[in-house]
C-alpha cells in the first residue's frame, strides 16, 4: 500500500518522495469518495467527488426558485399585487378595490379627480377598509399626481403633489402655481431651462407653447397669441434684490386684440406722492426674467388618452 512522505519540501519540487505524495493526492482527488483529502502540505482539498456533489445541488436548489417563483411561493408572482399585470379597473361607482394593486381609473368615473383624463396608479391596502391611492394623468404631457385615502367604503381625502407639470420657479426662486407660464427677457440668446421653449425674447412651457414675446424697444415688450393674463391668482412677478426690492418698475396693459404690452423704467421716487414711479426706460436685468401667468386657448391635447 502506499503511503506519503511528507517530506514538507518547497514548491517545486521533483524529489521522488514528493513525486510519489503527488501521485497519492492526485488518485484520491480523482477517485476517492471522500469528500476532502490534502496536499503534500497538509492543506484541506474538496475532491471531484465533492465538488461534483456540490454543483448538483446548487442546480437543484436553483430549479427549486424557479419552480416555486412560477407557483408563486415565497416569490411575488408575475402579476402579484400588480407587479408585471395589467392595472384593474375601478368599479365605476366610487368604490375601492382592495389589496395592494395597480389601478386604472377611465375617463369621467366617479371618484376620478380630474374627470376630464384616465388615471393609472397604485391601490395600497394594509386594512380591509383603510388605505392609499397614488394616482397619474394617463398619456398626456404634463401629468398632475394625486395622493389619496381611501376608509369609510369611500374616498376621504385627494391631495395634489407639487411637481414640475403644476408649479414653476420664478425669478426670486420662489415656488408658484404654474400653467401656462411665459418667461420674458431682454434677450432673445436665452439658453431655456428644461420644460421651457424659446419663443422671440420668452421662455414658453408646454401651456403657453402659442405664445411668444417681441421687443419693441429699450424696456418696451409685446407678448401675443395669449387672451391675456390668466385671470385668477398671481399673473405678473418681477425680479428683486436681497432685500426684496423691484430691480425696475413696470407697466403693463392688454388692449383689445388681447396683446400684452410691458414697459420696464428705472425706479424714481416721487416726493409729492411718497411712492416709487417709472424713471427712465431701461431693459429687463441680465440674467433675470419676468414671470408671467397666461390665459390661453384650451386645445385638445395632440396626446392620445385611452377612452377605455
């Protein structure tokens, strides 16, 4: 029977009694149904026989996840809670369905909360009877949010979110109700911040895209393709200093082919009636903008909208 060495030598090395504990090892990490032997070192080895053994059941235990993702087992199925199926639609009478899914709501159903636009979202329930909603205008260009509660066997509450599609930043930074906004500058070689286009010496967002700005002259500007202002809530904003005061004073007006006319002066301070009053004409800031809040002409939406 043979038996090894252990001579301990360093690597390489072709010693016959190395030679022959290299001859040992090799049979036993071939044939031996152990499932370890060792080098001439005295290192612990897996044999074939044990890495065999182990690659088998790592398959086994794969085609086991896989068996039990398609069975739905301890994995979320394709469709479950939503995930990889097709939105349900609502009852069409102001109810909720219940479990965590995606939702579809058409067109003019009750509960909707823009009636006029399909909304697709997620119904998440953690009680029989209380829960959320967080809803999406389906296929139009600038989609509002909603987040609601549902409880009582009805909706509760709906809340719109604050995004890019209902709100703009103005010249100060400050955060506004938006739709259809128009940025107004001396310049015409304004670079458009995302959502907005260049239209003439303005930035348009996608409600305003039909109208643009004109310069007339030094502080002199025409806005056309509006109806004018919009006709509730803030409508014109003028840029300010760290202090909160205007940069110019402006006068504008609409006359009766509904084009808005803005003059921009410097700032004068008249003593008989103790107030700032237009001074010279001079040009909008550099680098500043005057918002403005349109009123324009409600155009079906060239996005399609399931009527389903």
């Amino acid at each position: 029977m043979s038996t090894r060495k252990n001579t301990n030598n360093e690597c390489p090395s072709n010693a016959l009694a190395d030679l022959n504990d290299n001859t040992i090892l090799f049979d036993e990490f071939i044939n031996s149904k152990q499932s370890h032997t060792t080098d001439r070192f005295g290192n612990k080895m897996d044999t074939l026989y044990q890495i065999t053994k182990t690659f088998k059941q790592q398959i086994t235990d794969y085609t086991k996840k896989l068996q039990s993702i398609e069975n739905g087992e301890r994995y979320i199925p394709k469709g479950g809670y939503g995930v990889g199926g097709l939105a349900i639609r609502d009852a069409g009478d102001g109810s909720y369905p219940k479990g965590c899914q995606y939702i579809y709501f058409s067109k003019n159903a009750v509960g909707n909360p823009v009636p006029t636009s399909a909304l697709t979202g997620i119904n998440i329930v953690n009680h029989p009877d209380w829960g959320l909603q967080f809803l999406g205008q389906d296929g139009v260009p600038n989609p509002k949010i909603f987040v609601r509660t549902i409880g009582y066997g009805g909706f509760i509450g709906t809340a719109e979110f604050i995004t890019s599609a209902n709100s703009t930043i103005d010249s100060n930074g400050f955060l506004k109700a938006a739709l259809p906004i128009l940025r107004l500058f001396a310049s015409d070689d304004v670079k458009p911040d995302d959502g907005f286009i260049k239209a003439g010496f303005a930035h348009v967002n996608d409600k305003a895209k039909n109208a643009y700005a004109k310069k007339i002259a030094v502080g002199h500007y025409e806005i056309h393709g509006s109806l004018g202002f919009a006709k509730d809530g803030w409508y014109i904003t003028l840029p300010e200093d760290a202090n909160g005061n205007k940069k110019f004073f402006a006068d504008y007006s609409v006359d009766e082919n509904n084009i808005i006319t803005i003059k921009t002066y410097t700032r004068k301070f008249d003593t008989n009636r103790c107030e700032i009053v237009a001074g010279d004409p001079i040009d909008i800031t550099e680098g500043r903008w005057i918002d403005v809040r349109l009123d324009m002409v409600v155009n079906d939406s060239p996005y399609k909208q399931s009527e389903e």
